[in-house]
C-alpha cells in the first residue's frame, strides 16, 4: 500500500493539476472560434470558390455551343 501511495501523491500534485490547466484551455480555445486570420483565408477561399464555379458555368456554356453532344460523351467514359 506504501507504494502506491508515493505514484498517487506525485500525480494528484504534479500531473493532475497540469492537466486540467491544458484540458481547459484547449476548450477556451475551441469555443472561441476562428481567429481573424483564420476567418480572413476562409474568406478567401470563399471569393476563390465562387470565381471557380462562374470560371465552370462559362466554360461549359462554351462547350455547349462549340460540341452539344460533350455531356453524353462524358457521361459514358
């Protein structure tokens, strides 16, 4: 029994504390949400996303006028 006192005391003073310091600024830090920097590259993403899909949408409509049929050869390959 003394010897597992010794391990219990070290880690309810050393480990225990340390721990539930870093477990709850981890959580803090989650419930914070994004940073600034974060939000601003997820903006940008956004912007780059929406260009994409207009870049997509004309150049589809090219294909449609230049080869009608370049949807069913695409759907069987």
């Amino acid at each position: 029994m003394d010897i597992l006192m010794a391990p219990i005391i070290i880690f309810m003073v050393v480990v225990a504390p340390i721990w539930l310091v870093l477990h709850y600024r981890s959580k803090r830090q989650v419930s914070q949400g994004l940073t600034e920097e974060e939000f601003a590259m997820l903006n940008g993403l956004i912007a780059k996303a929406e260009k994409m899909s207009q870049r997509i949408e004309t150049l589809e409509a090219i294909l449609d006028t230049d080869s009608p049929e370049w949807r069913s050869k695409h759907e069987r390959a």
